[in-house]
C-alpha cells in the first residue's frame, strides 16, 4: 500500500512539472498610438459605437476615429464649454456631458 502511495505521489509530481514548464509564455501586447487632430489638447473619455468607430471627446469636440485611425471632428453645439464623458445609450445614440454649461447633448451616429 505504502509504495502504490509513492508511486502516485511520484507520478502527480510529474504531471504537475510537465504542465508548469511547457507552457510557453504569453505574447506581450502591441500597442499603436494615433495623433489626434488638437495639438495639446485633453483627450477625455472614449467609447465605441454602435456604427464599429470609436468616439471620444475631445476639448470642444466629439471625435470620431475608425478602426483605422482615420479622424473625423464635430463642433459641440454650444459654445464656451467642452464635451467630458461620452458613452452608448441604449438607443444606440451616443450620450455625452457638457462641462459647466448644465446640458447632456445626444449624438446620433449615420448607420
């Protein structure tokens, strides 16, 4: 009884370097930046949208960046304020928060 005891001990031992050490190790991320199209600016949340494109705001703008990277940019339509969050409602419309001027603005994506 004693040595099917080692025996398995010997074999569970096995079984677990075998799994320790032929795992390889993960590939490290990459990472790509894009420019955006206000040098200096604050770029503040980002979100994806229901048409595949990421928006984000940006200053006094909501931006509008596709997988690609290629940059489109919409004024907000109040003046002397600037967007802050941004997120996907669920009517798929964008929901984004003006700062200090006490308003939610609504942005509906072309589909």
């Amino acid at each position: 009884m004693r040595r099917r005891s080692s025996i398995f001990l010997a074999f569970a031992w096995l079984l677990f370097l075998a799994g320790c050490g032929g795992n390889p190790a993960p590939a490290a991320p990459t990472i790509h930046e894009f420019s955006l199209p206000q040098p200096n600016s604050s770029a503040g949340e980002i979100a994806a949208g229901p048409d595949g494109n990421l928006w984000l705001t940006l200053d006094d703008k909501i931006v509008r960046m596709t997988p690609a990277g290629q940059v489109t940019t919409f004024d907000l339509p109040t003046s002397s304020t600037f967007a802050w969050k941004i997120a996907l409602g669920p009517d798929h419309n964008l929901w984004f928060t003006e700062y200090e001027s006490n308003q939610i603005g609504r942005l509906a994506p072309a589909k």
